[in-house]
C-alpha cells in the first residue's frame, strides 16, 4: 500500500509544477502590469484575472477534443481581444482525427458564423480554413439544424457539411444579435461521432499538466500580445483621432472586415466620425479598452451602436460622436470618460466598405458641426434606450 501511494505522488509531482508554475506566471504578469505604464492598474489586474479565467476554463474544462462543449469564451466579463458586442461567442476543441455533429435551433437567429479555426492570433495561429453563414445550414421549419464537421464527408452525411482541416483546433460560433428586442442566440451542441452512451476517462495528473501548461503559453501570449497590436492599429490609422480603411485582418473571418483608430481627447473635446451607410448585411462601430483591447461597460453605457441602431442623418451620412459626456445627439459613444482608447468598425457580408473620416470638434462647437435638421436626443429618451440595452444584455448572459 505504501508503494502504491508514494508512485502516486511522483505521478503527480509533474502536475503540482506545472500548478506552481501557473501561479507563478499569474504573479510575475501583476508584476508586469505594476510596473507597466499603464493608466489604471486596477483594471489591468482584473484583466489578468479574466485572462487567467479563461485560460484555465479553456485548457482543463473545455480542452478535450473527443467529448467536445461548446463554451463563451468572449462575453460580457472574460474579455480579450476586441470583442464584438453584438455576438454571442461559442467555441469547441475539435481534432480532424474525428468527426462532429453540431446540432441545435435557430429560431430568431438573425444570422451566425461557423467557421473551424487554428487557434488565436497571439499564439500566431491565424488559419481560419472553411466558413459558413445561416444560409448554408439548411434551417428546418421548426428551426432546428444539423451539420457535420469532419476531415472528408461521411458516405451516410447527405446535408450540410463542413471540411475539417488536420491544422484545425476549434469549431467556432459568432451569433449576431443586432436587434436588442427580437434577435434571439439560439441553441447549440455539438458531440464527436461514435461517442453516444461514452463517457470521458476520469482526469488524470499527466493530462492536467499538459492542459495547465497550455494554459500558461495562453494568458502569457494573451497579456503580452494586445498592447502592441493597438499601438500598430494606431499607426495604420495614421496617428490619433484618424480611422483606418476597413479590411481583412489574418485569423479573422473572411467575411469580416475590420476598419480602427484611437480617439485622444480632452475633456471639453468629442470625435465626430461621418461615414456613408455601407452597403452590408451588417455593420457596427464600437469602443475598446486601451491598451487591454476590451469592450467596455456594456450594461450601463452606450459605447457600441450596430445598423439597426446607428441614426442616419437626412443628408446619408452616419455622424458618430465618441466624447465623455452626452452631447444630447444620437450616435454618441460612451467613453467612461477615458482619455484615450480604440474605436472600432466591422462591416460584414459588405458589398461596398467605406472609410469613416473623423475630427476632433469643441464640445462646445459640437451642435454646430451637425446638420441643422438633425435630431436631438433628450435626457429622457437617452435614459430610456439605456435600460433597453440593460434589460437585454441581462437577458443575453445572465438568464
């Protein structure tokens, strides 16, 4: 008995490493943020903390590709890398050593994503090898759908069917909900083909080494790669209070194309960004952290508008104000009172992509610098469409 219990320990020697080193990391990146120059340390340890959920959760919960689930793994809480907030993130481990079958509802579902991936850009994994949209999912009438994710298609699989590339590590999901009332995120489950009435082997020492050790190459990469990724998009802007012309991003969707800037603003200053209506299926504008890269209070503010949103002037033209208090216009964006951070467009499904052009304008000088005949918006009105987003962004994580 004795043997048994101290082979045991050795088995397990190499996990409670791979545990200290965890931790050790997770201190050595506060220090990093300590001794950083970065504006509010407080929000860069919570950032680390989202970061180390993630990596954790990913790795060891939802890192086993032959009993696959799907999880959020960007939502309103753990956030990284630019989130969109009309999406609803769902991503699964997948291995082209097998077969998938994804299942579920779409019922209300505007529109989705699916698409197989390497991995995350700050791991340098950038393939992003088939994609599909709603259209390709063959929606019964009762709104239920299956597809079949595999490396070639299985003799008996006559509906949809997506290839599995061998580089290909993740199955993921982006659901659009544009409409904060109607739109609805449906439902999803996938499972590895030949795995009904199987359960996974209990969880072993060697196995959570590697997965906490994957998930120490993640929150590093993760926490060392988003600061210089917003200092380039600063550049490709051309400098401050500019935006870049939307394009085509590696490891991102093809179907996406993404346009930024960086606002930098004093306080009696606001952005006004004009823009032509782009002629897409989708298309939104939103704020992010700097240099976290995070979406910001998503439940209390207006600091993101999509198309079924954003109003449009008589003239055609889209007038977007960041700035750090209401100006009483539409289309104002909530900066948390943040003197600088990232702005942010994506058109989708887009048939023509307009560059935004923005200025920096005197709040005071600011309803001069707007057509005439362009609507206000009262305090009332404002505090109204604040509890919709509210209401629905509970509904949306919370329910």
């Amino acid at each position: 008995m004795t043997d048994t219990l101290e082979g045991a320990a050795q088995d397990a020697a190499p996990c409670f490493r791979a545990w200290e080193e965890f931790c050790a990391e997770l201190a050595e990146l506060g220090r990093v943020v300590r001794d950083g120059e970065h504006p509010d340390p407080a929000e860069g340890l919570r950032h680390l903390g989202r970061v180390a959920v993630h990596a954790f959760q990913a790795a060891v919960e939802h890192g086993d590709p032959e009993f696959p689930t799907f999880h959020r793994y960007d939502d309103d809480v753990v956030k990284w890398g630019g989130p969109n907030v009309d999406n609803v993130y769902l991503r699964a481990r997948v291995d082209a050593a097998h077969g998938y079958r994804v299942t579920g509802n779409l019922v209300g579902v505007r529109n989705v994503i699916v698409s197989t991936v390497e991995g995350d850009m700050q791991l340098q994994q950038y393939g992003v090898f088939a994609e599909c949209d709603i259209e390709g999912l063959e929606v019964a009438e009762d709104g239920s759908f299956e597809l079949v994710v595999s490396a070639a298609r299985p003799g008996w699989c006559t509906g949809p069917w997506m290839q599995l590339d061998a580089a290909a590590r993740y199955l993921s999901i982006r659901i659009y909900v544009c409409d904060l009332d109607a739109d609805r995120t449906g439902e999803f489950a996938i499972e590895r083909i030949g795995s009904a009435g199987l359960a996974p082997p209990p969880l072993t020492p060697a196995r959570l080494t590697r997965q906490l050790t994957e998930a120490i190459a993640w929150q590093r990469a993760t926490m060392e790669y988003w600061g210089p990724f917003m200092r380039s998009a600063h550049e490709r802007a051309g400098g401050a209070n500019r935006i870049s012309p939307p394009m085509s991003v590696p490891g991102g969707a093809d179907s996406i194309r993404y346009g930024s800037g960086v606002w930098d603003l004093g306080p009696d200053e606001a952005l006004l960004i004009e823009t032509a209506v782009p002629d897409a299926d989708y298309w939104s504008v939103m704020l992010y952290s700097s240099p976290w890269f995070e979406s910001l209070d998503i439940h209390n503010r207006q600091n993101a508008l999509n198309g079924q949103e954003a109003h449009v002037d008589d003239d055609g033209v889209c007038r977007i104000i960041v700035a750090h208090v209401d100006p009483g216009l539409p289309n104002w964006l909530d900066t948390e009172g943040r003197g600088t951070g990232n702005v942010s467009w994506r058109w989708i499904w887009a048939r023509t992509a307009p560059t935004p052009v923005a200025r920096v304008v005197p709040l005071a000088e600011l309803d001069a610098s707007v057509p005439a005949a362009a609507r206000r918006v009262s305090r009332a009105e404002r505090a109204a469409a604040l509890a919709r987003r509210r209401a629905h962004f509970a509904r949306r994580f919370r329910r």
